[in-house]
C-alpha cells in the first residue's frame, strides 16, 4: 500500500474534518495530555452545525469550550472523571457525571456507551503507516478500534512510544497536521508536610518492588525518597517526570519485575517536556490500553507490587472518599479501586492511600468519624490497607473496627484528635 498517498488523500482541515460529526452521536476525545486540542476547539467553534452530541473523555486539560453554558442543545459532556476544566459544570448541572473504573471504560464503549466518532492525537505515521498513540493510550486506542469515523490530530511533537499503542492511518478516517507542544503539567508544589509522608510511603517500599504512583505532589514527594532504593519497577496508570530521574540514577530498573521485566508499563503519561522527551522512541517504556494495564489480574501478575494513592476524607471505619466533596463530585474513582484490588491479589503487595492530616488550610480534619453528607466511598473499608498522613502509618488490613479507629486517631492531626477520640468512646463505650 503506498502509504503516503493515502495520507495525503485523507488530510484536512480541523474545520472540515468536524463537518463529518453527525448530530445525535456519541464523541470520544483524546484523554488528558494527549487531547487533541485543535480538532475539539474547532468543534466547538461549530457547534450550532450539531444537536445533541454527547463528548465523553475523562481527565480534561484543554479549554472545555463544550461545557460553556451556549452549548445547551449542541454539544453536552458526560464526564468518566472530572477536572478543574469540567467540575463547575458538571456541579451546575451542564454536563453529567457517570461513575466507573478505569479499566472498564473500553468495556462501557463496547457495551452501554458505543462510540460514534474518535477524536484522537497521535505522531506522524512511520513507513508502514503507523501512528503512535504516544501519551496516550488508555482508553483513547479502544475508542479509537471501536468508533464508525474516526478523525486524528497528527503532531509532529507528539512521541512515538511502543506497546500495544498504535493505529495505521488506513483505519484513519481525517487527519489535520499540527505541530504544537504537548500540554504540559506544572510541576506540584513539594511542602513539609508531603515530604513526611514521601518518607513514611518510601518506609514501606522495599527494594525489588513494583510501583504505582498517581499525579501530585504526594507521589512526588514520596519519589525523593526513592533515590536509594535498588530494582525498582513501574507498573503504573501513568507516571511523570520523577521517574525519568530515577531512571537516570538506576533505582529503577525493571529487572525484578514479574510481569513485563525490562519494562514501565503505563496507560497514559503526563509531565513536562523532559518526561514527553524521555519516553520518545525509548523501547524501555511501553503503553497498553487500560483495559490491559489496569485489570486488577493483570495488576496482581506484579510480586511486590505497592500502589500510591490519595484521598479526601478517611472515615474511622477505614472508608475512604477520594473523589468527592459532599455531594460535589470532585474527581473520580479512576484506577484507584483497579489497583488497591490487583495488589491486594498479587504477592506481598501492599496498598497505600496518603493524604496530609488536614484541608482546607488546616481547618478540616480528612480523618473523619463520618464522610460528609452526600459524599461517596471510593475504596471500601474492606479493600483499605495503608493510610498514610504526615503523622506516620495505619494498617488497617485485618484490624477490627476499633483497632482501625485507633490507628487512624493516631495518625490525625492533634487539633482534632480531642473530637475524634470523643466520638471514639461514645461508639466503643470506652476510652482511648
Ligand atoms: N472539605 C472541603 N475542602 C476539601 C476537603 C473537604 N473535606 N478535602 C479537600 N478539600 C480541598 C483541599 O483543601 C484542596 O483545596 P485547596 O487547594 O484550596 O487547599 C482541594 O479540596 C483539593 O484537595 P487536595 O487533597 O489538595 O486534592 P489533590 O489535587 O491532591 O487530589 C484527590 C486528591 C484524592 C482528589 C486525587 O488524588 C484523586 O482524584 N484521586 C482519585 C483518583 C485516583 O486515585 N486515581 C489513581 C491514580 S492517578
């Protein structure tokens, strides 16, 4: 096939190639740093042209213009997992949240919500017409294998990672060139606090261990502490530009992993430059969809296996609310269960949830003897293993319910330990 003719014949402009969305579909767009920006922007610039079109994606880090309160009737966006672009919205009733698991996503597209077109952004095709997914593969390739028309933004700054991440442009309906810088995410901010809980995560991480780290200063501050640690290993949602440093010093390394050595397998990526240039044609890394890399029997195929993620509020029953405030839905559960299961499954893994002590400047407690009203439980109480804050480490894995309260009033901020021990004795009619 000669594949640069093809190319040629499919090229277009973002404002054609969004004529070809029907009214009354279902659109999938790229996820998060890997969202094709141009192609959703010209969509939205057009979107009196549609009725009734529902764009569907999880973590949003472009402008969100379907959300604006004009898009009433046109355009409507049903989120898998909300961000800082989309929470207002979906809070004012403009846009729809719908709970789910990662890993299932691809399965919802398959079954409950059939994907109509694929908006996507991959790297310019290799000889045999080839594009890579490159930051992205999570849900963005399914969708991409499942929809009727599929239109790809291909960008020359976007890497070529390996995996099972990538299309052939004959399965490409439009392409709009572009060459434009990847979004990039700006660097946490590390204070006092992470740090101590970095160092009481990395206490619990031994050498030989496989890692899962998610977005944020926590697992940041948790990497700092990393860098004396032998044979690490990334089997990870996503991971960020700390890792290309412990790369770089050799405390990771793969060679002790039990699922893909050698290898970081990851579903997605997000950093700066410095991480979009590390994993660029770099055959140690490697993208599946997250179907694949965040099926708790594939997560539990990693020994050692340690996941690092974070949360709102901790009930003293060991409940755990990551993605909610009150009835405002803050983020979503995204891999956080798809992995607290696969490790609890795999050998010696363990599963650690780090939050600092307090919100909201030190005025809330997040150890709590209730999640707030209206508020949802993310990670059960019988799935809970580690809760790490800056006061040190509770276990909660086979505690009883009042050895769990105890240990988590041990790791509370003082300010509040008077009001949580208080609810202690009124509910096991005894003291601390
Ligand atoms: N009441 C009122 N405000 C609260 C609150 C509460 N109970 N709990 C937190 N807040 C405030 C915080 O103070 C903060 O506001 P500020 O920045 O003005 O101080 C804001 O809400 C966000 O809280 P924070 O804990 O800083 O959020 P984060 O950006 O660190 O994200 C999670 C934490 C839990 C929301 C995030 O990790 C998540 O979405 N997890 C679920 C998904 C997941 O685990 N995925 C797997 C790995 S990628």
């Amino acid at each position: 096939m000669d594949y640069k003719k093809l190319y040629k014949e499919k090229l277009t402009t973002a404002c054609e190639a969004v004529k070809h969305i029907p009214s009354n579909c279902r659109v999938v767009t790229g996820h998060a740093t890997g969202e094709p920006t141009v192609i959703v922007d010209a969509m939205v610039e057009n979107y009196l042209q549609y009725e009734n079109v529902e764009i569907v994606h999880l973590v949003a880090m472009g402008n969100c213009g379907y959300t604006r309160p004009e898009m009433k009737g046109h355009l409507r966006h049903n989120a898998l997992f909300v961000g800082a672009g989309t929470r207002e919205a979906v809070h004012d009733g403009r846009a729809d949240f719908t709970p789910t698991f990662f890993y299932q996503v691809p399965r919802l597209f398959k079954t409950k919500l059939p994907v109509d077109v694929a908006i996507i952004q991959v790297s310019p095709p290799d000889e045999n017409g080839n594009c890579s997914f490159g930051v992205s593969c999570d849900f963005t390739k399914p969708a991409a294998d499942l929809a009727k028309i599929v239109i790809a933004q291909v960008n020359d700054q976007m890497p070529m990672t390996y995996g099972d991440n990538f299309i052939n442009i004959k399965d490409i309906d439009f392409i709009v060139e572009v060459s434009k810088p990847l979004i990039e995410l700006p660097s946490p901010v590390i204070g006092d606090v992470e740090k101590a809980i970095g160092e009481y995560c990395a206490s619990l991480i031994e050498d030989g261990s496989t890692l899962q780290l998610g977005i944020g200063a926590i697992p940041d501050a948790v990497l700092l502490f990393l860098k004396d640690k032998k044979d690490l290993g990334i089997h990870s949602e996503m991971f960020s530009d700390g890792i290309v440093d412990l790369y770089s010093s050799g405390a990771v390394n793969n060679s002790k992993k039990t699922l893909h050595p050698g290898k970081m397998i990851v579903t997605f990526l997000m950093g700066s430059k410095k991480l979009y240039d590390f994993v660029n044609n770099n055959p140690v890394v490697e993208l599946y969809p997250v179907d694949y890399v965040n099926d708790p029997l594939t997560i539990m195929k990693n020994n050692k296996m340690v996941s690092i993620n974070s949360a709102l509020q901790v009930d003293l029953m060991g409940q755990v609310c990551a993605e909610a405030i009150g009835l405002k839905q803050f983020s979503g559960v995204g891999g956080q269960v798809d992995y607290i299961r696969g490790v609890s499954m795999a050998e010696d893994g363990k599963a650690i949830i780090a939050m600092p002590s307090t919100a909201a400047k030190g005025k809330l407690s997040r150890i709590v003897p209730f999640l707030d009203h209206g508020s949802c439980v993310t990670t059960s109480r019988n799935d809970v293993e580690y809760i790490v804050t800056e006061y040190g480490i509770a276990n909660l894995r086979g505690k009883s319910l009042k050895q769990r309260a105890k240990e988590l009033i041990s790791i509370a901020h003082p300010d509040f330990k008077d009001e949580l021990a208080k609810e202690y004795k009124e509910r096991f009619k005894e003291s601390l």
